[in-house]
C-alpha cells in the first residue's frame, strides 16, 4: 500500500474511521477492465468489517469482476469550505477511506439475507414492518429480469484521511474575508 503523503492528515483513529464507515452514504468501486478504469458508485453497509453492496448478476461490474477481482472502493464526506485571508490555504474539510482487497459473491441465503437487511436498516431505518426473508432475496428479479447479487469486500489494507472542520474558518453564503478579520460589512 502506498503511505499518504500527507502524513498529518492521516486518520489511524479505529473508532472514527469505524463510524465514520458505518454512517457514510455512498461508496465508490474501482475495478480495472483489462487497462481501462471503471469506477461506480454505491450504496453500501460497513459490517463486521467487511463492505456489502448489491447489484444485478449481468453488466459490466459482474463482467469486470469475473475477469478481476481485485478493487478499491473509496468513500470520501465533503463537511464544507474553510476560507483563509491567504487564497492558497482555503481548503475543505473532509474524511476519506479507501479500502483495498478482492470482492467475493456472497452464496449463503442466511449472509446475503442478512447483509440486504443491514442495508435496509441504514437507509430506511423503520419503514418496513417486518425484516426481510431469505425467499424475498431467493426469488427477487429486477425490471430486466436480473437476479440481486450480494456482493462483499473484506479489505487487506485501508487508509483514511481527514481534514477536520474548523467552525471558526467555515464558508456561510455571505461571508467576506473582512469577517476573518474581524470587520465585517
């Protein structure tokens, strides 16, 4: 793995890279198709350490990972502009992760039905009534007649990086570089 450069954004912070993992909304899987990147973007649950994600059993993505399975799936939360008098060091605060490692078919109904309901949970916590059955993921076909695939990813290596929001240097419609200085308009 190659080390951050910046070594004093690095996140080593397991509880906060862990969070924020749990919480985050969209990740994004970089697959290579023979030379050519391919990058999608997901929705996905961080549990007992491992990335799952769904997706239809045909198209590229399945194509691509039949072929290679080695990734990188990236999840980046942009938390707002931090403006300094000095235009170079107006910057963004953010946290990142990128994990590394090979994505795995998950075959085991009792997995697959469980990591479906994890989803669930995280973006429509309560809507439904009643948890998910394994005969729902079983027989379940999209408009195009694809079957779901689960999909999961335990990572060999990971990296985060983050820039923490400084509330004092935070970006407002309106804000002028005289309110830095204390003498606003």
């Amino acid at each position: 793995m190659f080390p951050i450069r910046l070594q004093k954004r690095a996140c080593t912070d397991d509880f906060k890279i862990n969070h924020f993992l749990i919480h985050a909304q969209t990740g994004f899987l970089g697959l290579s198709d023979g030379g050519l990147p391919y990058v999608v973007p997901l929705n996905f649950i961080w549990w007992n350490e491992t990335v799952y994600f769904h997706g239809a059993t045909e198209g590229r993505k399945m194509s691509i990972l039949e072929q290679n399975a080695q990734c990188c799936f990236t999840i980046s939360e942009e938390y707002g502009s931090m403006t300094s008098p000095v235009p170079a060091h107006t910057d963004t605060a953010y946290m990142s992760v990128m994990l590394f490692g090979s994505v795995e078919l998950v075959t085991g109904l009792d997995e697959a039905t469980a990591a479906m309901q994890q989803m669930l949970d995280k973006y429509v916590p309560g809507y439904y009534d009643t948890p998910l059955t394994k005969t729902h993921i079983d027989r379940h076909r999209s408009s195009l007649g694809s079957r779901t695939a689960v999909l999961k990813l335990k990572p060999t290596s990971l990296s985060a990086k983050e820039n923490e929001r400084k509330e004092e240097r935070m970006y407002y419609p309106g804000k002028k570089i005289g309110d830095d200085y204390g003498i606003g308009d």
